[in-house]
C-alpha cells in the first residue's frame, strides 16, 4: 500500500527557533499533500494544500509566512515553522495523494514542543 | 463550506456491544469519504474509505455507509472489544479533506 513517511515524528526546541517538518510519498508521486494541526483533544484542522510546482493554499486564518510550505518535487512536501514560540507547539501530520479526488495517505505526525 | 460533524461525541459501552458513530457533512459534493481510528499520542489509522459511487464497505467487524444525498455516513462496529477504544474520525474528500471533531469511544471489559 501507499506509504507516507514524516519526519522528525517528535521536536522540542527553544522559542524562536525555526523547524522543518518533511512528508515524503514513499512509493507513489504525490500531486497534493495536505498539511494538518492537532491540539490536544481536538480534530485534525488543515492548514493548507501544497501542490507540487505551486504555490500552497492556506486556510483562513493561518499565516502563510509563519508556516512555510514547500513542494518541490512530487513526493516531497515540507513545512516550515518559522521564529516557533510556545503557542505553535502541537501535533502536525501531513497527507499525500495522486488528485484531490483520489484516498488520502497519511504521515504519523510530528510532535512539535516549543520550550 | 464544507462542514463535519460527529455524533456523539464520546460513547462508553460495555464489551460486546454493537455500536453504530455518525458522521454527516453539509455538502454532497464529494469524492469520497474515510473513517480513521487515532489513539492518544499517535497519528491516524486508515479504517475504511468510500468513494462517493460506494454505498457501503466493510471490514472484518466494521462496516461504514455512505449516504452522499442526505450528507450522512455511519460508522458499525459489531461485537466492540476493549481494543476498539480510541477517537473514530471521518474525513470528507473534495477539493480538500476535512475531519469531522470525532467520537472518543470507550469499551468496557
């Protein structure tokens, strides 16, 4: 089956630090991956849709310029939070696709913690 | 805008149960829909997906329904274990997936 891998599955570093997370498609080339946050005891919120050659779409609400997102290649997408303080400390995971209309693969996450 | 919800909540049931989660959603408009299990601290794991010409499908003791008209899809899990105890998400697929706020099932022994 299609294999997501996300890497690092767990941070902890100071505040104003900047940390890259990496979702990899491991068998397959990933048109659109998604980007999501969890706080605890919530639901998965997506962030933003990273489509491979362009520009990612961002929800409202989140900041394009505090989280980065880059998608390069087709199996490679990666965000970037960028100057983390400790309110951006949560659960992040990412999925890969071949087409918005087609299943949904999914990292297992990275746990991010800003001291 | 797409929007998910869950129902119930949370649900607490004595093993061996049949226990059925809902999950329905305010656009018909979809690709597909898929239910996740999480458990605490960990990522997601894929339980089963419909696509949107799918009205039904199973796997082993769960069982998901899709009813894209009325925007509503269940979630049967028969004869429920102590193992089955986790969040249950489900995820609507369109231009974008979005979860539902998940149903936190416990199962007593």
């Amino acid at each position: 089956g299609a294999v997501v891998s996300q890497h690092p599955s767990w941070v902890i570093c100071k505040s104003g630090t900047s940390v890259k997370i990496e979702c990899r498609s491991l068998d397959f080339q990933a048109t659109t991956m998604f980007w999501y946050r969890q706080f605890p005891k919530q639901s998965l919120m997506l962030m933003a849709t990273s489509n491979e050659g362009s520009k990612a779409t961002y929800e409202q609400g989140v900041e394009k310029d505090k989280f980065l997102i880059n998608h390069a290649s087709l199996t490679l997408s990666t965000l970037t939070v960028t100057s983390a303080h400790p309110e951006d400390s949560s659960f992040y995971i990412c999925s890969a696709g071949q087409g918005v209309d087609q299943p949904q693969h999914f990292g297992d996450g990275t746990r991010l913690s800003i001291l | 805008k797409q929007e998910v919800t869950q129902i119930p909540a949370a649900l607490s049931v004595p093993e061996g149960e049949n226990l059925v989660l809902n999950c329905s959603f305010t656009d018909s408009a979809i690709y597909n829909l898929q239910w996740f299990r999480q458990d605490p601290g960990k990522g997601l794991t894929s339980l089963l997906l419909i696509q949107s010409s799918q009205r039904e499908q199973t796997s082993g003791r769960l069982n998901a329904s899709l009813d894209k008209s009325s925007g509503r899809s269940t979630l049967y899990i028969a004869a429920s274990q102590p193992g089955d105890s986790a969040t249950y998400l489900c995820a609507v697929g369109y231009d974008k997936v979005i979860f539902g706020p998940g149903t936190s099932l416990s199962v007593i022994p």
